[in-house]
C-alpha cells in the first residue's frame, strides 16, 4: 500500500514541469513551499484609519484655504467688535479707533472700523488711538474726511491718543477733532509733528549710462515720464511739480488750521512749524500741535467726559481686524500671488504719489524749505 502511495505521489508529481526537469537530475527534492500570513493587529488597524482620517481631513482643509482666497485679496469682512475696558454690560459705549502704520488708499479697516460706530447707536464717544508715520496725501485726506464726517453726523465728539509716532498724514488725520478744547493727548514719548509734502524721486541715469542701459519708452508727451527715475527732471518739470506739492501742502495747513484753532488766529507760527520738522511730546504741547501729556486711559476719560457719561459707567471697545484662513493656518498674505500680482504692485510702487510722511527717504520735491523753495 505505501508502495502504491508513493507510486501515486510519484505520478503527480512527474506531471509538473519542475518535476520532470527535476527527475532528470539524480537525487534532487524540492524544497518545501512556505507561506507566512501575519495577523492584522487592532494597533495596526487604528494607525491605518487615522492615516486615511489625516490625509482627508488635509485635503479639507486645502480646499478650505483654496475657496477662501477670493475672499481674501478681495478685502472683503468686517471689523469685529471686542470688549476693552470698563463697565461690561453698560449700554453706553466709548469707541476705539485704531490708525496704525503706513496709510496707503485708506479704504481698509480704519474705514470699517468708521463704519461700525456710524451703525451703532450706544456709541457715545470715539477714541482716534495713533501710531502712524503717515502715507499719502489721499489716503491721509480719506481718513480725515470719513473721520470728521462721522462726528458730524453722530454729533460726538472725538480725543486723539497719539502712540510712538503721529507724524504728517498721521498727525493731518487726527485733525478730524475738529475745534474741540483738551481733545489731543500725546504720551511722554511721542514724535509728532512732520507737517509737509513729500514726492520721493531717484535718478538712476548715471548708472544707466555705466551699464550702457537707455530708457526707450514711447510716450504721449516728455512730460508723460517727468517723474521716471530713468529720465532726468528739467527746470520746467521741476518747477510743475513743486506746484502741485505746494498746493497740497496749503490744503494741510488749512486742515491744521481745523484742527488747532490758535493757527487760525496766528498763521505765521504755524509757518514756523510747518516745515517737516519732529517734535517731542513736550515741544508739541508747548507749540500747541496737541493739548496734554497722557495715556489712553486719559484720552477715554476725557472722550466720556465731552459725552456726558457718568464716571465709570460705560463700557470701552475697540475693534479686530477680519481674519483669513490663510492667516489662520500661518501663511502669508502674499502666497499663491500670481505675476499679474506683482507686476501690479512694482507698477503702483513706482508711479508718482505725494505724501504725508515722516520719513529719511531723499526727496524729490518738498514742502519743507530745507529740500527746496516752496515759494
């Protein structure tokens, strides 16, 4: 019988290819099959489940960030009301409106912020809180403009609180106090001041000539490219720039004049001041630019003060800026920004703006007599 299994086994076996090449050698076996299954463990399934839960929660998250660009470089949001200081649960609200860094076109969240209190009844008072160098004469003007506006309509009144620096477009915005007695407080070390128009220029002709490099742009008229810092400025465009600086610099002493009255009455100090000049927080005072020497808290005790407010028995606010999703997760506000992006921003940081700064940039024409004549 094991003879007739062996047999059997025998015969199976010749039937496959490896075997009858196997049979021709003498003495051969083949090696045994092995097979190795492994158990799938609880541990490696849960790790497997939270792979698969990450990669679609990140892809989520992607397309979150990817429909949320539009809404981002579009500008659009509203600034977020957030409690300050105070009486929590008090009705009547002292408002904080804040105007930092750099203005550039002024329609952003100075505005939104301008626009909150104008929809907010319980607003009583505003807080305009400082810490600006300046920008350029429109976006300065702006402010200025929706600022005073809002007092008018709400018939409230506004108190300045200047931070670091309220210089030129800066200072020309919290002229929106209009003729309203103790309304500017500076802290102990606030520059101030810088009263004048500035349109920078560079000539970069002398190094265009080293490198062999000419400017051969077709224009309408040569005084088309007159402010180009590949062209050189003549007498005559020269002297039609220092026009156009000096009348907008006869506008900011008129809005000086608005906000500090005793300009009115003295006109020949205020020549004496405006000529880009910073001042300390203690010049300031005694040349009459602003009324006191404080903090914030001093300028919402005198905010509430001009409203009427009982002593402590209002609640101060102040705003948040809208938040992206793309600032939310860390990246930058300039991410996924095509060219057409920053051919924009190369063009508009080169075309011809005056402004109301502070600043150590050379010059191309100037209010102040130290660059050049204003007459």
């Amino acid at each position: 019988m094991a003879e007739s299994q062996a047999s059997e086994s025998h015969g199976s076996e010749a039937h496959r290819p490896e075997s009858r090449a196997a049979a021709s050698q003498p003495n051969y076996r083949l090696p045994p099959e092995i097979v190795l299954r492994h158990k799938s463990t609880g541990l490696a399934r849960l790790f497997g489940w939270l792979g698969w839960l990450g990669f679609f929660l990140a892809g989520a998250l992607l397309l979150s960030v990817l429909s949320s660009q539009a809404d981002y470089y579009s500008g659009d949001g509203d600034a977020t009301e957030r409690y300050h200081s105070g009486e929590k649960y008090s009705l009547n609200k002292v408002a904080i409106i804040t105007l930092e860094g750099v203005i550039m076109d002024g329609d952003g969240f100075v505005k939104q912020q301008i626009d909150h209190i104008r929809d907010d009844e319980n607003v009583k008072a505003v807080v305009l809180r400082v810490n600006s160098p300046g920008g350029t004469v429109t976006g300065s003007d702006y402010i200025f403009h929706h600022l005073k506006r809002l007092r008018k309509e709400k018939d409230i009144p506004i108190v300045v609180s200047m931070g670091s620096i309220a210089a030129s477009g800066g200072y020309y915005a919290a002229m929106a106090v209009g003729d309203q007695k103790d309304s500017i407080y500076a802290e102990p070390t606030t520059t101030t001041g810088s009263i004048g128009v500035i349109v920078p220029h560079y000539d970069v002709t002398g190094l265009m000539e080293r490198y062999d490099i000419a400017d051969d742009s077709i224009a309408s008229h040569p005084n088309k490219q007159m402010l180009s810092m590949t062209r050189k400025l003549s007498d005559e465009q020269r002297a039609l720039v220092q026009d156009y600086v000096n009348e907008s610099f006869e506008r900011f002493k008129s809005i000086v004049k608005e906000g500090r009255p005793l300009y009115q009455k003295d006109p020949d100090a205020l020549e004496q001041l405006a000529t880009g000049e910073v001042f300390t927080a203690d010049k300031a005072k005694k040349f009459g630019l602003v009324d006191r020497i404080g903090f914030i808290e001093d300028a919402i005790e005198r905010a509430a003060e001009l409203a009427d407010l009982d002593q402590k028995k209002y609640r101060v606010v102040d705003f948040e800026r809208p938040v992206s999703a793309l600032e939310l997760i860390g990246l930058s506000a300039r991410a996924g920004r095509g060219q057409a992006s920053e051919l924009s921003a190369l063009l508009e940081l080169n075309s011809p703006r005056a402004y109301f700064i502070a600043t150590t940039l050379p010059p191309l024409i100037s209010s102040s007599k130290a660059y050049g004549s204003a007459d």
